[in-house]
C-alpha cells in the first residue's frame, strides 16, 4: 500500500513537473514573441519616411517657427463617453492622406493615428518631429494621437484613427516583413510612436500600444494592387531625390523605364543580393512562384500587400465589429458622395462643402505591361486567401 502511495506520489510530481514546465516554456515563448513584435514595431514605427512622404526636418526650431507650431489642438476628457476611435487601416497610399485631410476640411474636427511624431499641417502636407503628441484621451499616452495641431477633437462621434498595422516595410528583409501569426497583425494595428519634445534627441520617439477596446469601429482602405505598388514607387522617388542610400537616384525616373530600374534593383540586388536568397528559403521556397516572381516587378512589395488584407481580413473576421470598406477608385470617380458616407459612419457632420481634390498616379501611362500585368495578377491569387480574393475581385 504505502508503495503505491509513493508511486502516485511520484507521478503526482511528475505531472505537476510537467505543468509547471510547461508553463514556464509557454511564457519563454511568449516573451520571446512580444519581444520580436516590439523589436518589429520599432522598425515600422519609424520609418515615417517611407510612411508619411515629405517631411520636416527634426532640427531644432527657432522662437519664430516655435510659435508658429504651437499646437491648438486638446485631447478630450473621457474615454468612456467619447469621441471613440474608428480605426483606419490600410496598406501604405491607400488613400489615407487624402481622406483625413478631407474629414479635417468638412467637419472642422481633428483625425487621428498611432503614430504621434506625424502631423497634418492644413495643406495636406504630412510633418514629422515637430511637435510633441498630442493624445487623443487626456493623459492617456497609450495612443492614439492627433493628426491636426489645429482642429479641435469632434465632441461626439468617432475620431477616423489611421494605422498600418504589420508588414508593410520597403526596402528590407523578409524577417522585418514576414508576419508570424494573427496575434502579431493584431498587436502592431494597435502600437505606435509617442513623440516628446520635452526628451532628449535619443529618447524622443517611445514605443506605445492601446487596448483592443478601444477600437469601436473599422474603417478598411482598398486599392488597386498594381496602382497602389506604382503609387508606393513614385514616392520612393521623391524619397531618394533627398536621400539615396544606394546610389540610383539617377535612374529613378517617373515612368516605365524608371519602375523597372527601382524594381530590378529592389528586387536581386538590395543588400548585396541577399534578399534575394533569403526570399528563396521563405515564401519563394517553391521554385515554380520563385519563376514566377521574377517575372512581377517589385514582386515582394506585391507579397506584403497581398499578406497585409489576408491578415486584416481574418483580423476583421474575428472582431464582429461595424467595418466600412472604402476603396480609393471610387472616392477618386465620386468624392463627395464617398467623403459623406466616411462622415456619416463616423457620426460627424460637414460644416464646409469643399474638399481637397484626390491625386492619382503621377505618371499616366503604365508601369506595368501585359505579361507584367498578367504575372502580377497570377502571383496575387497564389497567396491571396479567398477573403482577399472577393475583396480584390473588382481589379481580376
């Protein structure tokens, strides 16, 4: 008897062992992923270059230019009884700039984003390092921020909150872009940049995140694969008119022949070539997308984004949240009827009729050939989810 009694005894601590293991390798684990998360908001975070386009210089300011940034805009009081946040997500140039600015100009209140070093000046002109962020939520550095230092909160309704979420780098490694698992789309929608003045230089920008509560509603910006990767282009060229850490600027003209150059060299020969290789034990491991992809120019920007929507898609899916999907082809062909529905979702009001006129694509021929096209489209649907596919059924 007092045998058994050792045995079960044994196997009690046995279990208990195992538990406890199990437990703390589950924790192991856990930390090891949130510090992998931050270590990748850290990086998307501050590429606000690549984000926000032109932007100011982060040099002091002198007492003229001081006064003339002071901010006007208040964070409000009470979370609980609002404004509430309506989340904008989108891939980059999906159209966000235009859309809050637009919501700036017609209702006269303030828009927001997770990124609070960035600010909209009235013309539409997106600033960086300037002034310090402004919380929506008073003393709530979490986030998010204002996107005017001019326009009051709205009083009522929701705050249209703009976040990239995960996935979205230029220019880098497939460990930077490559996106583990829902928790980590989800976790970056909701992290951010506090921006502080009042810090030392290096101490400036602290990585922030706010509870999933906070999100009320969704806002979805969709946009023409291949149009949207054209439009990132032409940003990157005015990026490296400025900066041009590889040396190419001169080949980066606004056409066909400029696309390909960037494409060409974004694609084999960035970090010596070795993206490439990396890119081949990855997603490009099967060697008939590994063809395929060299027929796509800027094939992995065109990864990124098709990952981006099956992610936020599924993201979308789980929330059970009100989502208004708004795609940028129609706010272009019909403004003020697409701003109005955007106004009326959020529960605000326009107080002014105008409205600042969408831009397209700067160049108007096309970057893209037909067997470009035709390959594009065909390495879209191989790693788009059926959710994307219905999404992005408009443009196949």
């Amino acid at each position: 008897m007092k045998q058994i009694i050792k045995i079960s005894s044994a196997v009690v601590v046995l279990l208990l062992m195992a538990i406890i293991g199990k437990r703390v390798a589950d924790k192991a684990e856990e930390d090891a992923m949130m510090t992998r998360m931050l270590k990748k908001v850290t990086f998307e975070s501050m590429s606000g270059s690549h984000i926000f386009g032109h932007t100011s210089s982060p040099r002091a300011l002198n007492e003229e230019e001081t006064k003339k940034f002071q901010p006007r805009t208040k964070s409000v009081k009470h979370r609980k009884k609002g404004p509430f946040v309506a989340q904008m997500i989108g891939f980059p140039w999906s159209g966000q700039n235009f859309l809050q600015q637009a919501i700036h100009t017609k209702t006269e209140t303030a828009t927001a984003n997770n990124y609070g070093s960035a600010f909209m000046r009235t013309s539409g002109v997106m600033a960086t390092n300037i002034i310090s962020s402004i919380p929506l939520y008073k003393n709530d550095y979490s986030g998010p921020f204002s996107l005017s230092a001019v326009y009051p909160f709205p009083t009522k309704g929701y705050v249209l909150t703009r976040s990239y979420c995960a996935g979205h780098c230029l220019e880098c490694m497939p460990k930077d872009y490559l996106i583990s698992n829902l928790v980590e789309f989800e976790f970056q929608c909701n992290a951010g940049l506090r921006y502080s003045l009042d810090m030392p230089v290096p101490l400036r920008n602290a990585i922030t995140s706010y509870k999933d509560d906070v999100v009320k509603k969704y806002v979805v910006m969709v946009r023409d694969p291949l149009d949207h990767i054209a439009s990132r282009f032409e940003h990157e060229v005015d990026r490296h008119v400025s900066y041009d850490p590889y040396g190419i600027a001169d080949q980066l003209t606004v056409d066909k022949d400029g696309f390909d150059a960037y494409c060409g060299y974004v694609d084999k020969e960035i970090f010596n070539g070795r993206l490439w290789e990396y890119e081949k034990t990855s997603y490009l491991e099967d060697s008939e997308i590994r063809k395929l992809a060299e027929h796509v120019p800027c094939h992995a920007d065109f990864y990124r984004l098709v990952q981006w929507y099956n992610y936020a898609l599924e993201m979308l899916d789980d929330k059970k949240k009100p989502i208004l999907y708004v795609y940028f082809e129609d706010v272009k062909k019909s403004p003020d009827e697409e701003i109005e529905k955007v106004i009326e979702y959020l529960d605000l009001e326009t107080v002014v009729e105008k409205h600042p006129i969408l831009q397209g694509s700067v160049w108007q021929g096309s970057y893209f050939d037909e067997l470009q096209r035709k390959y594009a489209k065909k390495f879209i649907k191989h790693f788009a989810t059926e959710s994307t596919k219905n999404l992005l059924s408009r443009y196949f």
